[in-house]
C-alpha cells in the first residue's frame, strides 16, 4: 500500500506589494510558469506593455509584473506614480494634469491619433498578412531535417496544444 506525503507548509499568496495586484491568467492559464522562462517572460511582460501603453497612449508607465509561487500577478502603474501604489488624484487635478504636463498631453495626442485611424486593425493586418509568415516560416531543426511551412504549422500547433491547460 503507497502512502503519500502530505505537504507540511502551506502555500499563502500575499500580494507582492502595496496596490491592487491581480493574478494572470489570460497567457497561461492557473498555472505557475516554469522555472526555465519565468525571468525572460516577465521582463518581456513588463517592456511588452511598456511599448504598448506608448504607442497607444495610455496613461500608464506600463504593468508591473511580480512572480509569486511562480504565478505572475500584475498592476498597471499610472505616469508618474513612481514604483509605490498611490490612490487616484481627485478627477479635477487629473484633467489640469493632462492638460499641463507634457507627457501627458502627448498621451492624449496619441491616443486620439490611434481611436482616429484604428490603428490596431492595420497592426493586426501587418501581422496576419506578412509578420506571422516570417516567424512561423524561420525553418527549425528537427529529426536531422528543416521543416518549414505546413509541417512546421502542424509541428507548432501540436506543441501548443501541450502546452495548453489541461482541463479536469
């Protein structure tokens, strides 16, 4: 008869630091991610949305992401807030702020500029009609030959499917 060991410490998710945290999910799943990307993929996060947040001028100096238990837990982080949570300014000191401060005012320029021209829908015809080839076309080794195009497709996607949360 196999008797299993019960865990003798309890797991306790405390929210890495002051402000509202939340767990991502949307990614990976409930999932803690593995010990071999869990660096690489949060400083990806984190300059990921960096060059988001600009490009289409949200308020935000970009989303904090923080590993606890492996878990990702994440805080969108206002311009200028600085690293410590900070409470919202009352909405009339927010409306002088966009108003005077300069990075704000470019902000506000860029996102009027992005809602005008519907930015994301040419960025998501860039990447459907030509970026996505590129990177899914590199050839990659495998069994001692290069496999490209419809092989790599069904090489790949086998491999997402993996990877995928398991359901219960």
């Amino acid at each position: 008869m196999h008797q299993f060991a019960t865990p003798t410490t309890q797991l306790i998710f405390d929210p890495p630091a002051a402000g509202r945290w939340e767990l991502e999910t949307t990614h990976h799943g409930l999932r803690p991610l593995s010990p071999f990307v869990r660096h690489a993929y949060v400083g990806a996060f984190e300059e990921g949305t960096k060059e988001l947040v600009e490009r289409y001028g949200l308020p935000l100096e970009g989303v904090r992401a923080v590993l606890v238990h492996g878990c990702m837990y994440v805080r969108p982080q206002g311009l200028g807030e600085g690293s410590k949570a900070k409470p919202p300014p009352p909405k009339l000191i927010m409306k002088i702020v966009a108003r005077l401060h300069p990075e704000m005012r470019r902000r506000t320029r860029t996102a009027a500029r992005a809602w005008q021209t519907r930015r994301w829908r040419s960025e998501v015809d860039q990447w459907c009609d030509y970026d996505r080839h590129d990177v899914t076309a590199r050839p990659c080794r495998r069994r001692g030959r290069w496999a490209t195009g419809r092989s790599h497709h069904r090489w790949t996607r086998s491999r997402l499917r993996w990877l995928a949360p398991r359901r219960r």
